[in-house]
C-alpha cells in the first residue's frame, strides 16, 4: 500500500452573524479552511482538514495549501501511510510550525488507515470507550457580544440541544463588561449547563483575578487562556490565586509546549 496522491484545496465560506466568534483577537467572520485529499495505488482516499487563521495559528489558506503540496507532498509520495509516526517526524523536521497544516495531512493519513482497515478511525485511536453511549459535549461559543445578546443566544442554543457553553471576554477595556455578560448568560441557560469561559490571552494577570473571583458564584467550569500565549508564568501565577480550573490553548501548539506548561503549573 503506497501513496499516490496528495492534494490540498481551499474552502471558503460567511459565517452567519449569529454564530461568528468575536474575541480579543478580532471578528472571525469568514471561515478559511484547507481540504487535504491522501489517495493510495488501490484507489482509496483519505481526507483531513486544516482550520487556518492567521491571528491564531500564524497560518493562511494559500500558505498552508503551498507547504502541503510543494514540501509535504514529495515526502508522503510512494510511502506507506500506515508509516504515521515515522512520517509525522519527518514532516515536522522538514517544515517548522504550520501545525495545522501538519495536523490536516494526519487527520487523512489517519482516514485512508481506517478505509484500509474498514474501520472507523475512532477505533485506530483506542476505540470509543466504557462511556461512549453518554457521547462528547459539544460546546456552542458564544462572542463577546453585548450582554443582552449573548444571553439570548446562548438560551436559543440551549433550547435547541446544546449542553455546554463557552463565552468570549477579555475584549473589552475592562472585564466589568465580562461580568456583566456571563451573570446574564448564566441567568439565561439555567445553573446546570456547563459554563466555561475563553480570554483568547487578553487579559492581565490582575485582570484574570478580578473577573475570575467575581464568577465563583457562577459555577464557571474552565478559564482559557487568560494571559498571552507563551506566558506560563503568568498563567502559574493566575492559577495560584484563583480557585477556577486554568485551561491552556493558544500556549500548546507542539508535545515541547505542553511540557513547558506542565513544568511551570501553569494549567490544569
């Protein structure tokens, strides 16, 4: 089993104002994907997926199209693609960053392995688990949109299945807004519905505290990212003087980022 084929191509598309993210990074308003197709010599093909957005991953549509065919490609040419580990070394010493990039290639890898195998790639992964009737909680996000607003979406999406709910903050001058926005939130979707809140980095170590020790009363589940990428004492810092579950994101991109963030404490 070799491989034959690798191509990538781009997806487009508006996102619908009611679902857009709005956060300290910005407006994300337009959905910028790359579609990776691995086919093999018995015709087979796998697809993977690449979600690129420059202000969060430094990566762009056209970018990581151009890496996956003129680097990657040569190198997963005439290859076994049941070779996944040895491949992804050498993918990641031949082409630093780009995790997404990386990450799309894998994710097809990964398929064409379950489409040779006619199983599902959950099971090439460890399978589904004792607790797989209950199925993964999925979150709706909600923007740092005006208080009155994200309530009413954030009821709307409980209304319509959604059992967990993360909120945007960290965008404003000053996290008062924040605190307003998710104790209007929290009144919308009821105490029992999973509540977790994401700073995208746009917060102080001083600010984090302020707001984090507001929301106690509002049984909020995890804080991500509160400090910028990167600043894991400040995030260990945080995390020593608030009571609610740090969650790190835009700090681990590579295992060598985990284990930074591991050996300063600076999550949970």
């Amino acid at each position: 089993m070799r491989i034959t084929e690798v191509r990538a191509e781009p997806i487009s598309g508006e996102i619908n104002p009611d679902v857009a993210i709005i956060s300290s990074l910005g407006k994300h308003i337009a959905g910028q994907y790359v579609l990776v197709r691995i086919g093999d010599d018995d015709g087979r093909v796998g697809f993977g997926e690449a979600s690129v957005t420059s202000v969060w991953s430094g990566e762009t549509q056209s970018g990581a199209i151009a890496l996956i065919e003129q680097v990657l490609r040569p190198l997963l040419i005439g290859t076994d693609p049941f070779d996944l580990e040895q491949l992804s070394h050498h993918m990641s010493r031949i082409a630093f960053g780009n995790s997404f990039a990386r990450a799309a290639v894998e994710m097809a890898l990964l398929d064409l392995q379950g489409r040779a195998l006619n199983v599902p790639v959950c099971q090439l992964l460890g399978g589904k688990g004792v607790d797989a009737e209950q199925g993964i909680r999925l979150k709706f996000v909600i923007g740092a949109v005006e208080p009155s607003l994200a309530a009413e979406r954030a009821e709307r999406m409980v209304k319509k299945g959604w059992t967990a709910i993360k909120v945007k903050v960290g965008k404003d001058p000053h996290p008062e807004t924040d605190l307003i926005r998710l104790r209007e939130v929290r009144d919308a979707i009821g105490p029992d519905v999973f509540l977790s809140i994401d700073a995208n980095g746009g917060f102080s170590v001083d600010q984090a505290v302020w707001l984090a020790r507001r929301i106690i009363p509002l049984n909020v589940a995890l804080f991500e990212q509160p400090t910028p990428r990167g600043e894991h004492h400040n995030m260990a810092l945080l995390r020593q003087k608030v009571d609610i579950p740090i969650m790190a994101d835009e700090s681990v991109f590579t295992p060598q980022d985990a284990l930074s963030v591991i050996r300063h404490q600076a999550a949970d």
